[in-house]
C-alpha cells in the first residue's frame, strides 16, 4: 500500500502528467501545417477548450443572430438528460483529450435547468478533470446562484465557479431591458451580474472565474469601444467578442454580418482600452478565427504578458512552451502544486533567470514596481484577457466538412481556407456514440438542426390544457409544476 501511495504521488506531481503528454502529441500532430508555428499553443500547452452540446438547448431570450436551429426552443428541459449526456460526453473527452481541460457547459440557458441539475452537472464535469464554465445571459438571482454553488447544508460544493454572461443589446426578454435600445442600457445589468459573484466571495470565501461575451453584428460594432471602456472597470477577468456568423435559426439573420472583421473589431477594442493590445506572440488554433492576449492591468494600464516585437519575450516563450508547456496548474492541491513546479525548474533550472526577467519587463510594462504595489494596495491590480472568436457561417462549413469527412481537399479557395480553419479548431464537441470529436462550427452548422429534431422527440414541451398555468420557482430548485384544475399531459 505504501509503495502504492508513493507511486502515485510521484505521478501526480510530474511536470507534465504522461497522459496530457500523449493527448498533446496527438493534437500537435493533427494540427495542419499551416498551424504549426512557434506560438502555437495547441498541442504544445493545451488540447484546447470543449463543449457539451444537445444538453438543454432551449433558451428564453430571443437574439438576433441565434446560433442554435429553428428547433431549440420547442425541446423540454430535463435534468436527468442533462446530467446523463453532460457524463457520457466528459467521460468520453477524459478519454482522448488527456487528464486536464477547460470545457463549457453549454447549450442554451444554463440557468433553465434547475440549481441541483446545474450543480450535478458541474460535479460530472469535475470529476474527470475538465475546469468547467457555465455559459449564461446572466439573467438569474443570487438566490440561484446560492443554490448551484451551496450545498443543503448551507456548504460550498466548489472553492471556485467559473460563469460567462452575454450581454449585447441584440438579445430580447432580459428582466427590465426586453428591447435595450444600446449597449449602454445594459451596463446596470452587467455589473449587477459580477458583482453576484463579488458577494459570493465575501459570503461564502467561493472564488470566481468571469466572462463578458458579446456579439458584434453592423447594428452594434460602434459601440464595442464603449462597452471595452466600460466593462474594464468592472470585475470580469475576461472580455469576449464574437462577430456574428450565418449560423443556426436564419430568421434571426437580420443584417450583413460580413461587414465585421475580424481586424475592425480588434481596433474598436484597442480603442476602448486606450491602447495597443498585441496578440501576435500566441497562436490559438487559427489566427482567423481566434484572438487573445493576456496582461495585468494596472489603474488604467494594460501590461501584456508577452510583446511580440521584443526577442526576450519571445525566448522566454519558446522555453515556457518547450518545457513546461502541458504542465496543469489549476484544480490541484496546492502541496502537490508546489512539488510540480519545484521537479519543473530542478530539471531546467536554466529556465528561472529568463522567467524572471520576463516578470520584471511585465511590470515595467504596468508602469514600475512602485506603482504595481501602490495600485494592488487599492485593489487596482487585476490580470485580464481580451478574446475574438470569429464563426464561420455554415453555407462554407456545412460543404468543407463533408469533403473532409471525405478525405478530399477542396478546390475551392474558400472552402479549402475553411477546412483549414477546421482542421485547427480549438474548440471541440464530443460525440461518443461513434467516436469524434468535431469542431463547435461543425456542431451548430451540421450538427445542432437533426440533434434537435431528434431532441423534439425523446423530450417534447408539456401540453397544458385550457385552465391551467405553468410556474416554477426563480431560484429552479423545484421542477416546473402546473396550477390550476386540469394537468399536464
């Protein structure tokens, strides 16, 4: 037994677990070509992010664009399926895609499954290693969150939760901003959805990990600079923007989404944050459909962690990514934690000056030591990521995988640009019932429209009868229930 133990302890605080190993070999391999660059993070330190999908697609908002079919909205949510497919598709990931991973519980309104269901959900996602992030419009009470994040012993069933809320004044049926005329209208809302999780902290010591998503259509791309500007003094830790795409229910298509690049909106937000924002030292997959940078912000200052145009930074990245890249930080113990990194640096003890060095360009970059520490003394210190991901639309999509199910390279340019696109998806949707995995373009353009015709079927609406109302309690707790003399059939 003692021999036992200690074999797994010293599995356990490898660098680099030898599962994660092999699943980032395997990504590496896959990427094409044209992927495989020096600041590529696929395949050198992450398999990249995940998705569930078919979970509970419904939602009770309206937006146009939707990315989800014609049929979301007419499939019931149920808590036992949620949970079911939610296991079998995390089991599945655990399997190819190595011990560690970000994955997003996703599909329509999280918050329309009811907190046990959302929680059990989450658990699922845990329990095989992914650090999951509940996608959301952020329209539920604190009483809500209470119960997803408590036990019924009043107990925190997670140190930390991680949410991303989407605001955009194209969505329709938020409380108190059905119809919200700008972006600015919703910053009330946005800010009373961090600050949930502010308190969540001070009541319950449960940390918090928060996204702001927007979508960007020709109807909203003016106001981006504002919204960047406003939502930084806000307490999210990252800022999403998605130009829209020609995907999911085309009676939400209203306008020409091809008038928004992918460039247009990266100035607006460079715009909005008063400064350049470089993201070049860090590939993601492909650099036409994703787009980030991470920094420290200082006051008003945003300092990047890496700067394309200087060589330090880049070496320092080149020996991050050769040596400690696949290395898993989050979810471990911190005396396991601390093993890790101590195996780590004794074995390229070479790597601490340059690691150093890149920490002290950061800070000169916020400003200097003496402003960092005066700032973190205000709680004005914070570390912040800025994202694009840029959607295909499925009139490309749906043609370019088919001839890559195939094995066929396209002739066609655009198909062709969108196969490679495809081909270095970060972000992937399992399906184990026959073994794949596929891109979350793949599984809304192809996908997503006889899922849900199928989802119609095993999980149709409750027929009401004349007479009877349909509630449900604000917090989901209780299953919807019907009032009235006649029952649901």
């Amino acid at each position: 037994m003692r021999l036992t133990t200690l074999r797994r302890f010293e599995l356990d605080t490898r660098p680099i677990h030898p599962e994660t190993r092999r699943a980032l070999d395997r990504r590496w391999e896959e990427l094409p070509e044209h992927a495989k660059t020096p600041g590529q993070l696929l395949g050198r330190s992450a398999v990249g992010c995940e998705g569930t999908h078919g979970v509970f697609p419904k939602c009770n908002l309206t937006c146009s664009p939707c990315y989800h079919s014609a049929d979301a909205n007419k499939v019931r949510i149920d808590g036992e399926h949620t949970v079911d497919n939610v296991t079998r598709q995390m089991d599945y990931l655990r399997a190819v895609r190595g011990p560690r991973a970000h994955a997003q519980l996703i599909g329509g309104e999280v918050s329309l499954l009811s907190a046990e269901d959302h929680a059990r959900s989450l658990l699922a996602m845990r329990a095989v290693g992914r650090e999951p992030m509940s996608m959301t419009h952020g329209d539920f009470d604190y009483d809500y969150l209470l119960d997803v994040v408590l036990d019924d012993d009043g107990k925190p069933r997670f140190d930390k939760v991680s949410f991303a809320a989407h605001f955009d004044s194209l969505m329709r049926g938020r409380r108190g901003a059905v119809r919200p005329r700008n972006e600015a209208e919703l910053n009330p809302f946005r800010e009373r959805f961090a600050r949930m999780f502010v308190d969540l902290k001070r009541d319950h010591g449960v940390d918090s990990y928060l996204a702001h998503n927007m979508t960007v259509t020709p109807s909203n791309v003016a106001e981006v600079e504002q919204v960047t500007r406003d939502v930084l003094d806000m307490p999210f830790d990252m800022m999403s923007f998605q130009p829209a795409a020609f995907i999911g229910d085309d009676r939400r298509w209203r306008e020409d989404f091809g008038e928004v690049t992918i460039d247009a909106v990266w100035e607006r937000i460079e715009a909005g944050a008063g400064q350049k924002l470089p993201w070049q030292a860090t590939q993601f997959g492909d650099p036409r459909c994703n787009r980030s940078t991470v920094g420290v912000r200082v006051e008003k200052t945003f300092a990047p962690v890496l700067d394309p145009d200087d060589p330090k930074d880049i070496a320092a990245r080149d020996r991050f990514l050769s040596h400690f890249g696949g290395m898993i930080f989050g979810g471990i113990p911190r005396h396991v934690l601390a093993v890790k990194v101590v195996r780590a640096l004794a074995a390229h003890p070479g790597d601490i000056p340059p690691l150093i060095g890149l920490m002290s360009r950061v800070v000169r970059r916020a400003g200097g030591a003496r402003k960092v520490v005066k700032a973190a003394r205000r709680g004005k210190v914070s570390f912040k990521t800025f994202v694009i991901h840029n959607f295909m639309d499925a009139e490309q999509v749906a043609p370019a995988w088919k001839l890559m199910e195939e094995g066929v390279v396209a002739d066609d340019p655009l198909l062709r640009e969108t196969q490679e696109r495809l081909g270095a998806c970060m972000y992937a949707m399992a399906h184990p019932d026959d073994g794949r995995l596929v891109p979350a373009c793949v599984q809304h353009s192809v996908l997503d429209p006889k899922e849900n015709e199928e989802l119609r079927r095993i999980l149709p609406l409750p027929t009401v009868r004349p007479g009877a109302t349909v509630t449900a309690r604000p917090s989901g707790l209780t299953p919807v229930r019907e009032t009235g003399t006649r029952t649901i059939v």
